[in-house]
C-alpha cells in the first residue's frame, strides 16, 4: 500500500516544493540590467460596488489610458516581442508600469506605447521570474494615467470581467474582451528551463479572450478596478486537445505586494519551509486511512512527501507523510493556500504550523530562512 502511495505522490510532489524561484513554462532567467531602487508604493483601493451604470464601456473609458503596449528589443534596433502593460502610479515626473516578467525577459532596450500613440524609452525597476511580473519606469506624459487596484479577495466565480491588452501586437492595442472569473484561486505549475518544478503560481482563472501579447495588460472587474495581470492562458491539454476559454491573471493583492518588494528592494526574497507535498485530495481515502493513518473527518490539507536536509522544515523535525492543515492559526487546504500564507512572511519571521502525524494533531514553531533563488 505504501508502495502505491509512494508511486502517487512522485508523480505530484514536486509540484509543491516550497522554496526556490521559478518562472513559467518556456520562460528563461536573464539578468541584463542593474535595478533602480525607487520608493513609490502601490496600494490597493476598497473593491467598489458596482451600480446600474456600470458597464463594460465605463469600465473601459476609466483604465484605457492605463493600459500600455510593451516592446522588447533583443537588440536596440531588432524587436524580439510585445506585450501590455498596466500604469499604477504617476509620481515626480515618472509613470510606473507593471507588466509580465517574460514580456520584457532579455531585452537590451524597452519602449512603451501609450494609449494615445506616444513611444517611451522605458527603464526595468526590478523582475520576479516567480510570480511572473516586472516594473517599468517612464518619463511622466498625459497620455498616461493611473489605474485603481481593487481587492482580489473578494471576487467572485461568475463575476464578469474585462481584459485589455494589446493581443498580437500594438497594431491591436487597447484591445478589450469580456468573459467571467472562471475561478478565484487556481494552481499552475511553474519550471524552470531545465524542467524543474518548484510549484507554481496562484492565478484567477478567467474565459476572457487572452492572446499573445496580452501579458502583462490588465484584468478588470466593471467598476473599472484592476484585480489581475493577465499572464498566460491554456491552448492545449496534456493530451495535445486544444483548448478554449482558459486563461489566468496574476491577482490583484498579489500584484500590489509584489511590484512594492521590486521597487523597494529590486528584486523578491522569499522564505522557504524546506519540503515537497501533494495535496489530500489527491490521495486516495483508503490511503489516507490505511497508510497516512489519518482520521477520516479531515477534508485538506498538504502531505509532506520530503524534506530538505537542514531546512526550516527538518529543524523543526517535520515528517513524511506529515498533514499540515493550519499556518498561524489560518486554515491550510491546498498547496494554493500555504503558498499564498507563507509568502505574507520574511525570512526570519516564525510562523505556527498545525498538523497531524497519523491522528496525532501537533503544533510546531518553524523559523523561516531563505529560499535557495529569488
């Protein structure tokens, strides 16, 4: 039994390591700039009620001016890519830009294009191969303005959207399409290039109409609020079936805390517990029971299926087989949602770990140290 078990979790496992930088399918790590370290903050507004008068089109008149195309230039005078990005602050004679981090990956040079047809020379603020996403800093014009933030935890499944973007290229800028949030909280895995898995990312996923060169542009709810960055979308299954409808946006809240780490620091550290896990839903009931040995009210949760030598992790002498189920005292029901808690954290910081050794329920103090890349 443990055997198929074993087999089960290799098969999963490292689609949840914690700890280690990523970046998504495809993408490379380059490091061709030095970063600017410039304090503006990104804040998130409180998500407004939506009236009767709120329609795509008003939506769309309040961030129009926001959404940019980004060009990347592997070379100063060959274009490689374009993709979109989101203005979120004006401030002393600049505008600030968040966008994808693989749309401007390798550039030798970045320009913008607003709204209004106007080319800026665009300087990198700082990248996260990670969570996918950058800063751009340009020269303040008024064809730019400022996009609100709204806050991504409260939106709903069903709820409609807008994404704009410049899909296919700037001669298809300010392109907008609407769809609904498909789901708030999904989990896809990210790999570096020599194909190893660190776990991936939690994205909104949305049936708005996503195409190359909308990463980086902006998901909005018809209150005219960002809750995402479009980042990537599904054409194909496993399988090699095509795919329809399915794309993924870099939440709101996310973003925020994110592009205020860039700008701060220039880059993103991360704390890092140390094990690889799968989620209990993916294991079998009977499993659960007869090699877990878990109690059988339990409905979540993570199973640790390794621990790094030395880690916070084995410090704290975590096991195999171990269920977490709580972080701080924050219920724990997936890979999504301990990822998401501990990335709230430093490095440094201790946290509070719930969990069930079989039907032992055990709480331990871990000591977050630093993730091996950021």
């Amino acid at each position: 039994m443990e055997n198929k078990l074993t087999k089960l979790m290799l098969a999963g496992a490292f689609a949840g390591l914690i700890g280690g930088s990523a970046v998504l399918a495809g993408q490379e790590i380059y490091q061709n700039y030095q970063v600017t370290h410039t304090k503006v903050a990104l804040k998130s507004s409180k998500t407004e009620k939506l009236s009767s008068s709120d329609t795509a089109q008003t939506a769309y008149k309040k961030v129009a001016n926001a959404v940019v195309s980004v060009i990347n230039f592997k070379s100063e005078n060959q274009e490689a890519s374009e993709g979109s990005g989101v203005v979120y602050k004006k401030a002393d004679g600049s505008a600030f830009i968040v966008t994808n981090n693989h749309v401007i990956d390798g550039a030798k040079k970045i320009q913008i294009i607003t709204h209004g047809n106007q080319t800026l020379v665009a300087e990198l603020v700082g990248k996260d191969a990670l969570t996918d996403l950058a800063v751009l800093k340009v020269s303040d014009t008024n064809d730019l303005s400022a996009a609100a933030f709204g806050d991504s935890e409260v939106i709903s499944v069903g709820e409609k959207v807008l994404a704009i973007g410049s899909p296919l290229g700037s001669q298809y800028a300010s392109s907008v399409t609407e769809g609904i949030v498909s789901a708030t909280k999904r989990l896809v895995n990210s790999d570096t290039k020599s194909s190893q898995n660190y776990g991936g990312s939690t994205v909104i996923q949305t049936d708005a109409a996503i195409n190359p060169g909308n990463s980086g542009g902006a998901l909005i709810n018809l209150a005219g609020q960002v809750v995402g960055i479009n980042s990537m979308k599904l054409s194909s299954s496993n399988s090699g079936s095509a795919v329809e409808g399915i794309g993924f946006a870099i939440p709101s809240n996310q973003v925020v805390d994110i592009v205020n780490k860039l700008v701060k620091y220039g880059s993103v550290t991360r704390p890092a517990l140390g094990i690889s896990m799968i989620n209990l839903s993916q294991v079998p009931a009977d499993e659960q029971k007869d090699t877990l040995k878990l109690p059988t009210d339990l409905a979540g949760g993570v199973v640790v299926y390794q621990v790094n030598d030395g880690s916070p992790a084995d410090k704290a002498k975590l096991q195999k087989y171990d269920l977490i189920v709580a972080l701080d005292g924050d219920k724990v029901s997936s890979q999504a949602d301990l990822r998401e808690k501990l990335y709230t954290h430093k490095v440094g910081d201790k946290i509070k770990l719930t969990y069930y050794r079989g039907t032992d329920k055990k709480t331990v103090t871990v000591k977050l140290n630093q993730s091996l890349q950021s």
